[in-house]
C-alpha cells in the first residue's frame, strides 16, 4: 500500500496555514480601519469558493490525475497566500484606501479558497483509489486526523506569532507550505488515470451518496452550531453579561479540548482493523448528541466542556466513515467527484448552518443544539437500521 505520510502532512500544514488567518483578520481589520462585517465578509468568501469549486476539482483530477491537481492547487494556494500576507503588509503601511484595502483582501482570500478547495476531496480520491475497501476507513481517518491537527494548530500559531507581527504567521506559513508542496512534488507517488465514461455521472442529488451526504449536512449541522454559539450560549447560561472575558477563556478551553479529542479519536480510528463503518455512524451519533445535551443542560463550565468532549468523541469518527461511504459507492474513476460532491456538501452546511443556528436561538438558547440532537438521532436509527447486520458482526467479533 502506498505511505500517504506526505498527503497527511500537506493536509495538516494547508489547513494549519488557513487557520491561522482566524486570529489576524480582526485586529488587522481594526488597524487598517475596516468594519467587523469587511472581515465576515473576507472569511465567508473562501467559504463560498470552496463550496462551488470543489466538485470542479474533483472531477479534474478523475481525468488528470490526483497527484498533477494536487501539485497545481497546492501552488496556487502558496502562491495566493503569499501575495495575501504581502498585500497586508502594504495596507498596513497605508499603502492603499480603505475600499481597496478590502477589494484586495476579498480577491486574495477567495483565490486562497479556491485553491485550498481542492486539498481534502482530491487527497481523499487518492487515498480511496489507493486502498482496499476495508482499508479505506483507516486511512481517511489519517486523513481526518491531520485535518484536525491543523484545526487545532493554525489559530495557536497564528495567534502566537501574530503578538510579534500580524502578519509574520502567514509569511511563516507560507513558507512552511512551499517547503511541504516541493516534498509532495518530488515524494509522492502518481496514481493511474482511469478511462472516463458518462454512464452514471456522480450528482449532488446521486442515489449512490444519499446516505454519505446526508450525513454530513446532519453532521455539519452539530459541528458549526457548536461553533457558532458557544459564546452566546456561555454568557446567557453559565457566566453574566458582565463576564466577558471569562466567556472567551472557557469558549477557548472548550475548542482547544474539542480539537484534542478529535484528533486522539481519529488516530484511534487509525488503529481499529475491524469493520466499524456503520457503527462509527450510529454509535458515533448517539455518543455525539448524548454530548450535546450535556452541554444545553450544563450549569457550571466544567460540565459544559465535558459535554464538548463527549460530542467531539462521538462526531470524530463519523469523519472517515462518510468518507469512506462516499469511496465505497463509486468506481476509481469517479472517486475525485465523488470525494468533491462530499466536500461541496460541507462547503453548503459552513454557508446554511450559521444563519440557521443563530435564528434558531433567537427563540430559544437551548434550540440550536436539541435540532442537531434531535437530527443525529434520526441519523443513528436510519443507519443502524441499514447496517444492523453488519453492526452485529462487528460487535460479536
């Protein structure tokens, strides 16, 4: 089987590398005197261009080959990010107006996200095409886990390097990420080129995924509705109005335990040879809402983290099992759509979920987590259904 070290490593560094630009954007947008929405704005547009390119991406590389699409999003995507980081430091010179300040944020961040938008789908096409069916959930659980470790690393670095300079993360970054692309450019092996056929086309709407991607809005649905209103939730249910800032220490305890648990459960995920698919779905909803009403139950800071943790326990496996579906379902030449169908899909949830969950808890606190309880419990009785027998086995084996 072939060592998928560098792809892990590329993962784990690009997603460090757009993290760390979550700790800058603010008081880089209050230096250059932009308003806070200029920077939503700035991030939501990666977002965007992620959700509507991924698909783009995937499908190239089912006709060009994983590793060229790798090798030319990887480049765009240290090229863009080093022009954003000089465009920064010209604006904070007072190079350019406000307006154009921002236009040239907005162009740099949506070229990085781009570019970015073809590093999971076309690495876990890769992955699939490179493994056996009852390899592959292992080795997207790798692939998960790097990931994560990057979810993890990007704001801490960011936010300690950006005490010296605001900008010095992304220059590091990006040099960091160059160093990383020539090891992927020169280390990892290519991959055959499949014939391609149009006979059963991979669609947003494909009967072949409907289980996998329903799975990840549901799961995306948990995921950033914890996100989103973790600082509400802990001013109005654990500390007063007047506490802010020991919201924003316990709103970064609690992530920075989130992210730990995620990566110690996708390296677990790692180690398990047994067939656990179907029950890293089921099992790993009804951990994962079990956790989340911790958390809207939870009076004192202790017990909501520890509800996070439980949620995170739960969620993190579910990763690569999507994943894994998603692989399972297709054919070789069809994995680099497959996998950016699954990926657009999550672009749609990081686009939709916000919006819902915050005018979910407009009417009640406790709402935006119950519908994310109330989906992964649908989400587990659909998939243990669908699985029972092989969950069975699995669990007597």
């Amino acid at each position: 089987m072939i060592s998928f070290r560098f792809l892990f490593i590329l993962n784990a560094v690009f997603m460090t590398a757009m993290m760390a630009y979550i700790p800058v954007i603010g008081p880089i947008i209050r230096e250059v005197g932009l308003q806070e929405w200029h920077g939503g704005l700035v991030v939501s547009c990666s977002g965007l261009a992620w959700m509507l390119v991924a698909r783009h991406w995937g499908r190239l590389s089912d006709r060009k080959g994983r590793k060229p699409v790798l090798v030319i999003a990887g480049l765009a995507f240290v090229a863009s990010y080093w022009l954003l980081a000089y465009w920064l430091d010209l604006i904070m010179a007072g190079f350019a107006t406000i307006s154009l300040a921002f236009i040239g944020m907005l162009i740099g961040r949506t070229l990085i996200g781009i570019s970015f938008a073809a590093m999971t789908p076309v690495s876990a096409a890769y992955v699939a095409q490179s493994t056996k069916p009852s390899e592959r959930h292992r080795a997207l659980g790798g692939l998960g886990m790097a990931n994560a470790v990057g979810m993890i690393a990007g704001p801490t670095i960011g936010g300690i390097l950006a005490a010296q300079d605001l900008v010095l993360p992304l220059y590091i970054l990006a040099a960091l990420a160059l160093m990383i692309w020539v090891l992927v450019l020169f280390k990892l092996p290519s991959v055959p080129v499949f014939e391609q056929t149009n006979d059963h086309p991979v669609s947003l709407f494909d009967r072949r995924l409907r289980l996998p991607l329903t799975t990840c809005l549901v799961l995306m649905m948990a995921v950033i509705s914890a996100q989103m209103i973790i600082g509400f939730f802990i001013l109005d249910n654990i500390y007063s109005a007047e506490q802010v800032s020991q919201t924003a220490k316990l709103s970064g305890i609690t992530m920075a335990c989130t992210g730990i648990t995620l990566v110690l459960v996708q390296g677990i995920v790692m180690k398990v040879k047994s067939d656990i698919l179907y029950p890293s779905i089921w099992l790993g909803s009804l951990i994962g809402l079990s956790g989340l009403l911790l958390a809207t139950t939870s009076t004192s800071a202790t017990q909501f983290v520890f509800g996070y943790v439980v949620m995170a326990a739960g969620l993190g496996p579910i990763f690569p099992a999507m994943q894994t579906m998603t692989a399972n379902a297709v054919s070789d030449n069809e994995q680099g759509l497959a996998a950016g169908t699954l990926s657009a899909m999550q672009g749609l949830g990081s686009v939709i979920v916000p919006l819902l969950a915050t005018l979910l808890y407009q009417f009640d606190s406790r709402l935006p987590f119950t519908t994310a309880s109330f989906l992964l419990l649908v989400l587990a009785i659909v998939v243990g259904i669908q699985g029972k027998s092989k969950a069975i086995s699995v669990i007597e084996r």
